[in-house]
C-alpha cells in the first residue's frame, strides 16, 4: 500500500511524505472490534512538502486553510471494518482534496447587460400578464 500518489500531471506525492496512524474505530466490527486497529489517519505536510510545485503551493495552502493544521492536512478514515479498506478510501480523499485545491482558478465573469430587446419583451410580457390578471378580476357592475 506504500506507493506513490498521483494527484495529477504536475503532483506526485511520494509514499514518504505521507503519515499513516492507526487507532481503534467506533461502529460494527463484531468481536475484533475491541483489537482491529482499523481507523486510519493520513497525513500530509502541504506547507513543506518538496514534491509540490512552488506555484500550486500558495493555490492550495489558501484554498485548504480551515483545514490545515501548522501546514498539515489530515484525512481520518473510519468507514470501513478492514484496515486496508480504511487506507485506500483515507487515500482517494486526500487524492481528491489535493485535486480540487489545486484545480487553475475558474475564469472571471464578465458583467454583461440585457439587450434594448430584451428589455422590451420582458416588460411586454410583464404587461400581458398583468392583463391576464386583470380579467380574472370580478367587475363592480356584477
């Protein structure tokens, strides 16, 4: 399971710059729940990290800051009953988090205005439904 991530073309994290924690998990497990150290935590030190390209560092340090702890994103996987289970959904996770974080920005909007036409067809259409309105309407001569 110590292999490489891949984040995309430009990220590759090495299995060395990941932690890996172990800890009892909550929840089913039957009668290996009291010994199976199945709960996993995954860390990776973002701020530090060598692997990390200088120009996605600043990207995703600011996109994951309420997530970082002194530059240190930790995933916490407990879902599953097996270990192994636990570590590849605590991977695909982080896989995905990096991913987002690390996505070019979305490209900026450009405020536009309606068009003189479109502005005419709105109001009529807003006239004609007044007037659909209007003739539901009980006269006072009935």
């Amino acid at each position: 399971m110590a292999e490489d991530l891949t984040v995309s073309r430009a990220l590759v994290i090495p299995a060395s710059e990941l932690r890996e924690r172990f800890s009892r998990s909550s929840g089913p497990g039957g009668q290996g729940v009291n010994t199976a150290d199945s709960r996993v935590e995954l860390s990776f030190d973002l701020a530090n990290s060598p692997s990390v390209p200088e120009r996605l560092r600043s990207r995703m340090l600011d996109r994951l800051a309420n997530r970082l702890v002194d530059g240190v994103l930790t995933i916490a996987a407990s879902e599953h009953r097996a270990q192994l289970q636990n570590r590849a959904a605590a991977r695909e996770r982080l896989v995905s988090l990096l991913r987002d974080a690390a996505a070019a920005p979305p490209p900026v909007r450009r405020a536009t205005k309606p068009s003189r036409g479109a502005k005419e067809r709105r109001i009529a259409a807003k006239k004609r439904r007044g007037v659909t309105k209007r003739n539901r309407r009980a006269s006072p001569d009935d």
